[in-house]
C-alpha cells in the first residue's frame, strides 16, 4: 500500500536561473515572428512550464498565441483554427530592453520530447513592431530544458493574415529567428522503479548499492524494508549523486550510437538473405526463360493485331475524356480563386516544416556518413545481382 502513495512528479517548480535568452543582432523588425519550442528529454522531466516571453521594438497591441495539436510531427500548421490565444495586451515601445509578456495566468506547458509552436504579434501599422533575426544556426537555443529552432517572420498586421502590408506576396518570411527571452521553470519526475532508467547512471549505481546494502545481514539497511529504500530514494532530486546534463546527454548518444549498429547489423543480415534468394531464384528464372521465348514469339502476332483495333476506338474516346478534363480544371480553378483573395500568395498558407532532432552537428555528420555507407552497400550488392542475371541470360 506504501508504493501507492508514492509521488511520481515534484510539486514545486524550479525556477532559479532557468532563461533562455537569444542571441540580438537587430537584422529586422515587422509585425510577428513564429518558432517552434522543444522540450528535451534528457533529463528526468515531468514537464516544463513557459511562464513570460520578453520582446522588445515598438511592440503595441500584442498577442501570444501557442499550437493546438500536441503532436505536430515536424509541421506546424499556419491557420488561426490551429492555435490557441493565451496573451493579449498593449505594450508600450521599448527599442532597447526587453518588455516581458507575463504568461502565468495560461502558461505553455511542454512534456519532455514534445515541440510547440509559439506565435507572437503585433497589430501596430508599420514595420518596427516586433525585433528578429535572419536564420544564423540550426538551433537559436540549445541548453539542457529546451531547444528554440529557427521560425518564420510575419509581415502582416492582421493575426495570421495572408496578405502582406504592401498588399501583394507571401504575408510569411523563412529562416528566420527570435529575438528576446524565454522564463520558464521545470517540474521534475521523482524517483520510482519504473522510472530507474530516466535516471543517471551515478544516480542508478547509488540506488544499486543500496538494495546491495540492504541485502546484507551485517548492513544497518537490512532492518528496512523496501518500500522505505523506495522513498528515500523517491525523495533524492535527480542530481543529488553529481550526475550532470552534459554526462547524461553523453550516455544517451551512446545509446542511439549502439541502437544504429545494431539495426545496421540486421539490414544487412536481411540483405544478405534477400540476396541468396535472389541467387536461387535467378537459377530457375534462367531455365525457364527459353521454354517461354518460343511462346512469346507466338502470341507478338496476334498482340499486333489487337494494338491495330484497339488504336481506332482509343482516339474516339480521347476528345472525349479532353473535354471532360477540361471542365474539372475549371471548376478546380475556380474553388482555387474561392480559398484565397486578391493580393493572396499560394504560399501564404503553406504549413511550416522544421526538424526538431535532438542530434548534435558532429553526430548528424555521423549518420550521413552512416547512411551514406548503406546506400552504397545495398547499390554495390543490387549492381552484382544484375551482372549475375545478365550472365546467367547470355
């Protein structure tokens, strides 16, 4: 009955020094600016809460909306049907410092490998609203919560307006960046046996030696039972045993290092059974391809016969289907007019597609290299299977 009432996430927020900030280079200033925001999961996180955004330009009538959709699977929608406004005022300009908008009455709340678009924007007329920059890396900001990836800039004064203030093109700009802060506080998970492995290793080694301890007669841990090792070690923060970010990133790369060779391993041990079958099959294909060359001479007489009937009908029927292909293009076209306005460009509504992996540079570059290797494994091994089936035929 113990292990019911233990606790499995802390009830208390985390919020010394947890800000990230952007780097500020002033390349821009327009009405909006949209990114994608992603919690890590390499620390033992129950979630993460973003409590206050700061911005800074001539600011004005401001919003702060966030993606509906808790799995956007690399793609964020740019319709105002799939967000949610959590922020609304006016803000006074500040050119200089960073004005926070104070998200606590609807904070974002992030679970551990989750990402979620964050839209904010001003309906000040001009083009001095809101400060961002153009696109300098893969991540604006890496720590060990959360990455910021690189967005899109918006140049309308109207909340997800299609149509830019010059009233002509796209209303989005790519690769481009937030500028300001991000407040945001981190509510841990508690130690539980199904959560060992969240865990770092220095933190699961100590719980280890402490049911080794336990188990022997001499130990003053004997006299305990398990449910009180249970809670004392539920009540331990995560890097109370000196286990660090950067060590537990390092046993996580290890583990997806091992979990690609061995799933190397078993596409080339498929590879090679599709490959003997290949063999076998080519063996028997070869003797049977000259019983059905006699056949096949037979049969190119009556087949050109048939080609000759077929062509007479085949050009009545083709202006036929033209005309009727020709309708549907009208009726697609006009639909096409209906869903956008005058001034509209087509990518205007165009979803947004970012890449939120966890990888580092060098070990991107790893799995090209990885990748690439395999590509030209499985060409080598396709370009002997053919030279064999060309042999065999001659």
């Amino acid at each position: 009955m113990a292990a019911l009432t233990r606790a499995t996430k802390a009830n208390y927020i985390i919020h010394d020094h947890i800000q990230a900030e952007t780097t500020d280079r002033e390349d821009h200033t327009f009405c909006g600016i949209m990114f994608p925001v992603k919690c890590k999961d390499i620390l033992p996180l129950d979630h993460l809460v973003i409590n206050s955004v700061a911005i800074r330009g001539a600011l004005g009538p401001l919003t702060v909306w966030v993606t509906k959709s808790e799995d956007l699977n690399g793609e964020i929608q740019l319709s105002k049907k799939h967000w949610t406004k959590i922020y609304q005022k006016e803000h006074k300009p500040s050119f200089v410092g960073y004005e926070e908008l104070d998200l606590s009455a609807k904070p974002i709340i992030l679970k551990p490998g989750q990402v979620k678009g964050i839209y904010i924007h001003s309906t000040r007329r001009g083009d001095e609203a809101i400060v961002y920059d153009n696109k300098a890396k893969q991540k604006t900001v890496d720590d060990s919560f959360i990455t910021i990836l690189p967005g899109r800039a918006h140049v309308s004064e109207k909340v997800f307006g299609s149509i830019p203030i010059w009233g002509w093109g796209s209303a989005w700009r790519d690769n481009r960046e937030f500028v300001g802060q991000l407040k945001y506080g981190a509510v841990y998970k508690l130690w539980n046996p199904q959560e060992n492995l969240s865990f770092g290793g220095s933190f699961r080694t100590a719980a280890r030696i402490l049911f080794m301890c336990q188990r022997r007669k001499e130990s003053p841990f004997s006299k305990l039972p398990d449910d009180c090792l249970f809670f004392i070690l539920n009540m331990m923060r995560w890097d109370w045993v000196n286990d660090t970010s950067v060590e537990m990133r390092r046993e996580q790369k290890q583990r997806r290092r091992l979990r690609r060779q061995q799933m190397i391993q078993e596409a080339d041990a498929i590879m090679d059974e599709e490959n003997n079958n290949a063999v076998a099959n080519e063996v028997v294909v070869a003797e049977d391809d000259d019983a059905q060359v006699e056949g096949e001479d037979e049969d190119l007489d009556l087949d050109l016969m048939d080609e000759v009937s077929s062509d007479d009908s085949e050009d009545a029927d083709t202006s036929d289907s033209d005309d009727e292909d020709s309708d549907d293009d009208d009726e697609e076209s006009s639909e096409e007019e209906e869903e956008y306005a005058w001034g509209d460009h087509v990518g205007s509504r165009s979803a947004f597609h970012f890449n939120a992996d966890d990888s580092s540079d060098s070990e991107n570059s790893e799995i090209d290299h990885e990748r690439d290797e395999d590509a030209r494994r499985f060409a080598l091994m396709r370009a002997r299977r053919n030279i064999i089936s060309f042999l065999r035929s001659h």
